[in-house]
C-alpha cells in the first residue's frame, strides 16, 4: 500500500479504538478541542474548504433526514448531485485534537455528571483522539469568521484550546468557535502521530472508496444518515470513474 491509502491507513491507526475518525456535534454539545493546523501554511490541507450537497430524505416514521455528501468538484472532478441541480453548499473542515466533549445529555453510564461554570448540570465525555471536524461556513461567513478571528488575534490556530459549540436542531441549529483558557498541552508522541494525518479532502476520497467498496455511495454522512435516494444511486458513474482514476 503506497500513497495516500498508506497515510490514511496510519491516520486511522492512530485513533483510539474503533471510534470514526470524524466528530458531529449534538445539541447541546460542547467540544474542547486542540487544532492541528496552524491555518497560516496554505499547503497543510488538514484545514481546507470543499463543496458539499444537503440531500434530503423521508424516515420511516415522517420525519426529514438530511445527508451531507461530499462534492467531487471540490477536487476537480464531475459531480452527480452538480449535474441534476441539487444545492450546493460551502464548508471548511480540519483535523483537531478533541480532548473531551462536554453533553447536555446522559446518553451513556460512564460520562461524568459536572455542574459548568453557571451551574448547569452536564456530562463530561472524555476523548483524546484525533477527530475531523466540518462545518458550515454560516449566513455571511460568521462560523468562519469566528474561526479566522481566533487565527488572527493569536496569530495561529493551535495556540490553545478552543470550544466549539452547538444550540438548537435541523434549520435552527447554530454554531459557536470561541478560544478557551485551558491549558491541554500536546505531548510530543501526539504531536508526531498528528503530521500523518491525511488532507480534508484526501480524508473523503477514502472514505467514499471505502463506501463504494461496500456498495454504499455516500461520501460523507453524519452517523445516523440512511442510504442515498434513488436519484443519487442512479448518477454515480462519475464517482465510479473517480475512483477508478485514483486507485
């Protein structure tokens, strides 16, 4: 195995456990994280931007779901979802150190209940793994903004710990990036592991060569996302000609 399979495979090695190597916030969730990037190198594609589409489909029980797919003219290629006019929405996405998440919800026995600085009660999930982490850049930027007012007031992203937030569900969900003063330093083991992580979009190139591979198109879903509708199954020539080109 040579190239980028031989880095993502390391990547994922690295990870503790059998854990995804990507992070997606629940209401109510609050991330503590340590970025990997700097953000000031414009060749370290563990932060990067791409295109994504928002697909939607009826649960069983009538309730929407909304996927998130990868677009492959992110990375030049011919997209399905492109060429029958699904909506096309921008994103930025990086590589972080997650040292704990903090929930608004007991959902397992072994998080911690602790009571936050202004005394609501929450449930403390430690981490410590490499995660991705993708989010909507926001109406006018302002997720984004708030990223880059952190890189620009610190003069580098990984200088500290950052919190990431998430208030609200579906069309009402808002996110926040805010510096912290916790002192998490990054030991010089996970310092190492972190320069063999693989690029945003290499990340999901893999992933969807791995989906294609157990005969599942989707490129990039939160964990509870169902199959594609039949409208994407049916366009998927692109992706197969993609993968063919790259592997």
């Amino acid at each position: 195995m040579s190239g980028i399979q031989s880095i993502y495979k390391r990547a994922v090695d690295s990870l503790s456990g059998k854990m995804s190597a990507e992070l997606f916030l629940k209401e109510g969730d609050h991330v503590l994280v340590t970025i990997i990037p700097s953000g000031s190198d414009d060749n370290d594609n563990r932060l990067d931007e791409f295109a994504s589409h928002s697909i939607r489909s009826n649960q069983e029980d009538g309730s929407t779901q909304f996927n998130t797919v990868f677009c492959l003219r992110s990375v030049g290629q011919g997209c399905a979802l492109c060429d029958v006019n699904e909506k096309i929405s921008r994103r930025f996405g990086f590589w972080a150190y997650v040292h704990f998440i903090l929930h608004a919800v007991q959902r397992r026995e072994e998080w911690v209940p602790i009571s936050s600085a202004g005394g609501m009660r929450m449930y403390k999930e430690m981490v410590d793994a490499f995660k991705l982490i993708a989010l909507g850049c926001g109406r006018d930027n302002a997720l984004l903004n708030q990223l880059y007012m952190i890189y620009s007031e610190n003069g580098s992203l990984n200088k500290g710990v950052i919190r990431i937030s998430r208030i609200g569900q579906k069309l009402s969900t808002t996110y926040n990036i805010n510096m912290t003063t916790q002192d998490l330093p990054l030991s010089n083991e996970i310092l190492k592991k972190a320069k063999e992580l693989p690029g945003v979009h290499e990340y999901y190139l893999n992933k969807l060569n791995t989906q294609k591979q157990r005969a599942n198109p989707v490129a990039l879903t939160s964990p509870d996302a169902i199959e594609q509708n039949n409208e994407v199954n049916d366009n998927m020539d692109d992706v197969e000609k993609l993968m063919k080109e790259l592997f």
